[in-house]
C-alpha cells in the first residue's frame, strides 16, 4: 500500500500567508506542521514513510524536500508544470507501477485539514480493503454537515453489496458545486457526499481506468515509462507534458467511469478554501476570535488575527480577518474572502511581484 | 515680539505612531513636517526664528534639536520634568525677560494644526497689538463649527472697545468639557469659543499675573531667575521643580484674572486630540478613505490607513482605522480612539514597553 500526496496547488486565496513560492499545503497556520506534514502524519499509521509519495511542481521542490529530512528524496516526484490532477495521478500511477504493479495507491490532497484521526485511518482501511477486492475506483464522500456551496458532490446509490451498512456504496453521480437550494435539497435528501478528492485503487485499476477515459494521456504517460529512474527522465516527463491538456480526474474520469465506489467519511474534514473557512474551521475564544502571535484585545470580537513580527492592538473591531506576515498586511471584512484574489491582481499590475 | 512654543506632551492618543520618545508634536501625519516644525513655519512670518522659543521636556530635548538645524541651541528651554503648563510657561516668561522685559512673549502649542495661515497671522497680529495696549492676557477663542465635547470653551463679553466689531472681546467666562446638550447650546448663542490655548501677553503682564493668582510658583521662578544663562541653571530649574505643583495656565490663572482678552479666530484650527479628529480633519478621497504608504484597496470606506513599512491591502472594510509602525499595528474601528489608552494600559502590563 502507498499514498501519494498530490501538493502541487498554487492558489492566492490565503495570501499574504500564502505565496507563489509557498502555496497554502506548504504553510502552517497554527504556527506548527504545515498542512503538507499534517497530511503526512496522518497517513503514517497506514503507510511508511517509505512509502509516501509527494508529487509537487518544480517551484517547490525544494521546499517539500526542506520540510521531510527523512523522506527518501526520490519519493518526491517533481511535475514540471501544472496539468491539474488526472496527469499528476497517472505520472505517481507510472512510479508506483514500476516499484510494485499490484500496489494499492491512495491518493490525497496536502491541503486539506482533519480532526477526527482516528476515524480517518479507519475509512482508509476500509477504502483499501475494497480497492483490493476488485477494479474499482473508490472515493471517500464526506457527509455533509451543512449546504456548502463550496464544494462538489457525489450521489451515492445502492450499497456494493447488501447487508454492509451503507459504509461501501455504489457511486450514482457526481455534481458541481451547487448553489443553496440545491445544495439544502442535497443535505435533505441524506444520499449526497462532498467530493473530498481523496481516491483508493490498485495502480493496475487507475491505469486502466486512464487508458479507457483519457487515451491521450495515457499514450503520453507510456512515453515517460521507460525513462523513470534514468537519466532521461526530467527530460521525457517534460516533453510529455508539454503536450498533455490539463484534465481533473473528476472530469477525466470519475464521472465517466461506471466502476466508481464512495465510502462514507465522518472524520472533521474541512478543504480550508478560503480565509473564512478557515476561520469557521478554528477553535474560537470566549470573544469568538482566532488570535495568533501578539494581540492586544480591546472589546474586539468575531475576528481572525494573525501577527508574525508586530505585535497588533485591535480595538473595539468585530468580524474582520488581520493577517501581517514579513512584508504584507492584509485586512479585511469576514464574507469577502473571494476578493483576496482582487487585491492579489491589483499587486500583479502594479508590479508588486515579489508580494505574490 | 518673541514666540514661545510649548511642546512637551506626552500623549499617547496617537499610538502606534506617538511613542513616550516622540509624542505627537514631534510625529509627521503628512509624512512630511511634524507638527513641531509646521508650528513654528506658521509663526516664522511673524517672528524669526532667533525669537522662537521652544520649550520641552529633558526626554526629547534632543529630538526638538534635531529637527531645527537653524534654531540657536539655546532657545531650546528644558524642563526637567512636566508641570503642567503654567511652571512651563512662568520658565519660559523668565528667560524672555532677561533678554527683553518690554516682550511681547505668543505662547502657542506645538500639537494644533491650521489651515489658513494668513488668517492666522492676521489674528496674532490684532492679538500682539491688544496685547501691547495694556495690561491684558489675550487669548485666542476658536469659533466654533460644530457642538464639540472634546474642547474647552471660552464664554466671551462686551467689546474691549465700543466699535471693534466683535474682534476684541472682554471674557466672560472658562467653560471645562461640556456634555453634548451643553455644547450644542454654546453653540446656538454664538458668544462661546473654543480655547486653543494660544496666548499673547506681555512680559511684565503675565508674570504680575502670576504673581498675583499663583505665588508660591511665582516664588520658585523668582528662585531659578539668577542662574538662567549660567552654569547652576539646570540645577536651580531642577530643584525648583521638584517642588513646584503642577497647575493650568487655565486653571490657575486665566480663570481667576480679570484682565483676560479674547480674540477670536476662525482659520480651520483643530488640536488633533484623537485618532478620530484626525481623520475628521484629513482631506478624504472619493470614498472617505485617508490613506498614506502602500495601499491596495478593494471596495474599502471611510477608513484611515496608515502604512510605514509594508503594503496593506484593504478588502471590503469601513470604518476602520489601521496604522502600521515599525514595529507595532494598531486596528480600531472608528470612534474607538478613546480606548488607544487601555491598548497602551495592556503593553504597559505585559511589558512590552519597548512598545510605548
């Protein structure tokens, strides 16, 4: 059994903790582990190191490899450019492949967070113990604990087989994110699941899977193969996916593909989106706020503040997220966490560059 | 005709940007000239620089140099420690009557700001000739605009002279901060100043005075006097102090004597005692905001935003006041800047008094 940790996300939406040269999975916002290690220990208990996989980009290579001093460095498969998720699971697919063609792969994002460990664990062995039994492709689906509109869904159907308890379901269709109704009706009907991204399979099952839904990359995936762990590699990998078209695995093949199975996930799972998932995301103080670093609190309330090198004197404010990091401030209204991007661009075209 | 500015404040109302080692008076709210050297820029048409007093406190006498490379050393007068401001301004007297004793001595604070300068200069003008006339201590008194709860009033009379128009008044009476309903009825009778606190005298008339209203300090002054000029000064000064109470110039004098003149002056005056009055008092843009340094702002209104060393991006906020120093963030919702004092209180506690 092997994970393969996808931290190949460039996203803005945290800045200014977040960077192009430190993405959201390679920052830590509790001032400990970055969500990249937080992700790493809690695969540990079913996956040694050894057997982690960290598929990241050429920007931040480096980084990842800073930050697992014991993680053999081949483990760390490095993407030269970014083609969403279905070419950077075949690629860990083809390395996992050639180190044991019968291994079970799971697949997880490093940015996403999670409380309940335990649990966690639990659903992967199941998960895996169900990619083992058959060619399928399983998912985790979390049940939904309100109508987010930020997520997408999967509808489950009839359980695989009768008698288990609905912990192992066939999947009936996979939905974009919703908008409220929608969403309220999905959370009503109790058969609807956020789409987590985290998937469970035989290498053998994914392959194949790849080389039905998307030949063309599977064609290219092929003309990398004989080239990994050679000389050669760097070098076919990118002529390969110079010419791969950026497809996610939901649209690729997911959806498309009928041997599709989700099991149940109850776990605290939360994908940290935004600045204010974050926040609803947090443990709170009496005030309902989230302080870290030196704050000084005046009757301030419902606000997230992040201080790394000054200390920040907050009075009399509510519902506003602060965060000052080395060379930026950011301060904004709760709700408006879409509109970090606005001030990211704005920073683009007034050549502020080395703040991105 | 000698001009004596008083800048030995200590405030704290603009922390993050006044700190113990550089009140207000000697901070920039333009990023341009402190409020130290716009005083004695608005003075300077009316009396050169050699006639310009400046007196301060032993802590920032160095700074007060500092800034004016053309000022004479010593017409920086020291105190060694703060009494209030009548000692200050008796200390000041004393040394002007050694150079001149026929002065004519203006005292004005180092912490106002004005924007018409020539109206400013025309009423010092009518002030200084009043004040040559007799006996009087001339005051100005603000017209007001608005019922203000932060200012003192000034309850003015009958004309000095029949004819004068209105331009030289007899003072009625001193008015401590009044309540909303109190200020807004000075307000409706049109004969209530503010008091600004400057004042135009001779010599001779204000040291009678304080002879007259305060003679136990006036008994210390007369003890310093011999030693001004000499090597046993600082000395004198100090040992004088330790024992002298600290009093108004309001309160132990103007109050009580009745020889007290009112000029009143109209030249968009304003003491900047707050956060708030200073951004009351700022030029806005097109949505209210008074921005300074790097700022990006996305859909953010009526908030002042200072910024020293790092960019702030603004998203959807209002009403906010944020002001970034070297080394200390201050975040306020408007309307809060009585409660900077309890921030401060905090820092003071926690010690981190590096931080005030």
């Amino acid at each position: 059994m092997y994970a393969v940790i996808m931290a190949g996300g460039r996203g803005t939406r945290f800045w200014p903790l977040s960077r192009e040269a430190k993405p959201k999975q390679l920052i830590s916002f509790t001032g400990q582990k970055t969500l990249l290690q937080e992700t790493v220990d809690r695969i540990e208990p079913l996956v040694p190191l050894r057997k982690i996989l960290i598929i990241t980009g050429a920007a931040h290579a480096e980084e990842v490899i800073g930050q697992f001093p014991d993680l053999p460095k081949e483990n760390v498969i490095i993407e030269p450019m970014g083609r969403n998720t279905a070419p950077c699971i075949g690629l860990a697919a083809c390395h996992l492949k050639k180190k044991d063609p019968d291994a079970i792969m799971i697949v997880l994002p490093a940015d996403h967070t999670i409380t309940d460990h335990a649990s966690f664990t639990d659903t992967l062995k199941t998960a895996s113990e169900t990619a083992q039994q058959g060619n399928y492709l399983v998912t985790i689906g979390i049940r939904p604990s309100a109508p987010e509109t930020g997520y997408g869904y999967i509808e489950a159907g009839l359980p695989l087989a009768p008698g288990n308890r609905g912990t192992i379901l066939k999947v009936a269709s996979f939905r974009e994110k919703p908008d409220f109704e929608t969403a309220r009706s999905f959370l009503e009907r109790g058969t609807f699941y956020w789409n987590s991204g985290m998937f469970i399979w035989k290498v053998s099952s994914i392959l194949e899977a790849l080389e039905r839904e998307l030949p063309e990359l599977y064609h290219e995936l092929q003309a990398i193969e004989p080239s990994l762990g050679t000389l050669g590699e760097e070098k076919a990998v990118k002529k390969a996916y110079e010419r791969i078209c950026p497809v996610s695995i939901d649209y690729g093949v997911m959806e498309k593909a009928g041997n599709v199975i989700l099991i149940p996930g109850d776990f605290g799972w939360n994908d940290l989106g935004s600045w204010d998932a974050l926040m609803d995301f947090s443990p709170k103080d009496a005030n309902g706020n989230v302080f870290r670093g030196t704050i000084i609190n005046i009757d301030s309330t419902g606000s997230l503040i992040f201080a790394k090198e000054k200390p920040v004197a907050a009075v009399g404010v509510s519902n506003l997220i602060v965060v000052e990091t080395e060379d930026a401030i950011l301060v904004m209204r709760k709700g408006r966490s879409q509109d970090v991007k606005k001030a990211v661009d704005v920073l683009e075209k007034n050549n502020l560059k080395e703040l991105l």
